[in-house]
C-alpha cells in the first residue's frame, strides 16, 4: 500500500507539474494549449498560472518521498483540483438561463 501511495502522488505531481514549461514563453505556452496567446496580460497570467502548477507539482513530487508533507500536499493539489472544477461548473452555470453569470444563481427577483 505504501507504493501505491506513493507512485499516486507521483503520478499526480507529474501531471501537475508538466505545465511548468509554459514559462519558457509564447510559443512553449501555444505548443502546449494549442491556441495563441497575443495579448500581454494573458501571456502574463498564463507564465503566472504554469509558475502555481510547478510549485503544487514539485510539492507532491516531493511529498511522494518525503510522508510527512503528504497531508499539506494532498490538501493543496485538492485545493487546486477542487477549485478549478468549482469555477469550472459556475461558468457552465452561468450560461444557463437560470444564472446570473455570477458564481451561483439569480434570486428570485432577478430573474426575467
């Protein structure tokens, strides 16, 4: 059992911290979307966003040998699972015509 934990947590680092090479630049951050980046400030928050992935990646891939970070990196690659998946629903929400386009639904008054 102790592999098994151990080989998940590495499987989970491995796939988190892939995105890191995304700040190497534009086309590193195209080549691995498959999409352009043109705009500065999205460039900016996608090298942003590939910095967090290598930082939760490394702290699993290192939780993985070391048991005792195991609870603080579980915790946070759940965290960043959990709230990509929340935003995630609430955009596909949004677009229904019970929401506001908020982060949850339109009261009753709102509503056409």
């Amino acid at each position: 059992m102790r592999h098994v934990i151990t080989m998940l947590f590495v499987l989970a680092g491995l796939i988190k911290v892939t995105p890191v090479i995304g700040v190497l630049g534009a086309e590193w951050l195209q080549a691995l979307y498959q999409m352009p980046f043109d705009g500065l400030d999205l460039l900016l928050l996608m090298r942003h966003r590939a910095v967090l992935f290598g930082v939760v990646g490394g702290l699993l891939l290192v939780a993985a040998f070391r048991p005792a970070l195991r609870a603080l990196a579980g915790t946070v690659g759940l965290v960043s699972v959990v709230s990509y998946l929340w935003c995630w629903h609430c955009r596909c929400r949004s677009t229904a015509p019970h929401c506001s386009g908020s982060f949850g639904p339109m009261s009753s008054r709102e509503r056409p």
